[in-house]
C-alpha cells in the first residue's frame, strides 16, 4: 500500500509499506483522495 513519508526537513516522498496487521478493535481505512491544508507544510518544514 502506499504512504505519504517524511523523510527529512523538507523532503517528502510516497512510499510503499506494508499493509498492517490490526489488532482487536483496530479498523483500516481506505481513502478516495488527501486533501493537505497549507498547515502541514508549515509544520513539517521542522520535523
């Protein structure tokens, strides 16, 4: 499956990983599309 990464200050990437293994009450969501508000490139700048 795919995943968007942070990968270091300014550099993201899709990745693929593999699909987890949940657990008793744990649910996976599958999404249509991402909407990225202009909030999460201001806070990702620093991680």
């Amino acid at each position: 499956m795919k995943a968007i990464q942070i990968q270091s200050p300014g550099n993201v990437a899709v990745v693929d990983v593999e699909k987890p293994t949940l657990k008793a009450g744990e649910v996976l969501l599958k999404l249509g599309f991402v909407d990225l508000m202009a909030e999460f490139f201001n806070a990702y700048q620093f991680c």
